[in-house]
C-alpha cells in the first residue's frame, strides 16, 4: 500500500501554502488539498474533501485539517470514499509535515501514528 496525504483546511491558500512546505520533504508522496467551500469562501466542502481523495494516487490516505467543523466534514466524507482514510488529531502543520516527511522516508503508518502520539491536540 503507499501512503499519501490530504489536507483539510478552512482556508484554500493554508492548504495549498501546506502543500508546498511538504513537497519540499515529500517530492515523491501524493498530497492532495481541499481547502474553503465551493465557492472559495472560508469554510469547507465535503465534496472538496472526496474529491481530494479520488485525486489522490495512493492506495491509503493519511488526512489531516485544521479546525472543528473541517473533521466534520473529514469524516462524513471518509464514509463515501473507498479508500482506508486515517483522520488525525493533530496539530495541523506540525503532524502533517511530520507524516509526509517519513512517509517519504519509508515508513510505516502504524510507525507514522507512533511519532505523532505527540502532537494529538484536538480531541
């Protein structure tokens, strides 16, 4: 299975901008974002969401996103995609870098999950 990342944010420019800062530690991970609702507003959108999961290549996704409602969304979402999504707790910037960058390095998810026991903050 390979690993890649979706990022929920409430913000389209904060996803995109996160994006970039992980590709500069996970040039070959597939990151896919949904950020602001359907119409670029503040917000965000489960469609956004699924999309980003069917846009993105791997087989497994580790998702992460950045306020309340965003893992509302994150999980309606989950039900309605095929794909094993892994919705995670943390700190937004901090756990997905932290995810892309030993992703990119090989490692395992269960290994991934270890190293961000530190950086769950949301409940």
């Amino acid at each position: 299975m390979s690993l890649g990342i979706t990022l929920v944010s409430h913000v389209p420019e904060v996803a995109i901008g996160l994006k970039k800062l992980l590709k500069q530690v996970a040039v070959d991970i597939s990151i896919t974002t949904a950020g602001g609702t359907d119409d670029c507003d503040i917000g965000t959108s489960m469609g956004k969401i699924i999309q980003a999961f069917t846009d993105n290549s791997a087989t497994e996704i580790l998702a992460f996103y950045d306020l309340g409602s965003a893992k509302m969304n994150l999980e309606m979402a989950v039900e309605l995609t095929d794909k094993p999504v892994h919705v995670y707790n943390a700190a937004f910037i901090e756990g997905a870098y932290t995810a892309a960058s030993l992703a990119q390095a090989g490692v395992t998810r269960k290994e991934i999950e270890q190293q961000l026991k530190p950086l769950l903050v949301k409940e």
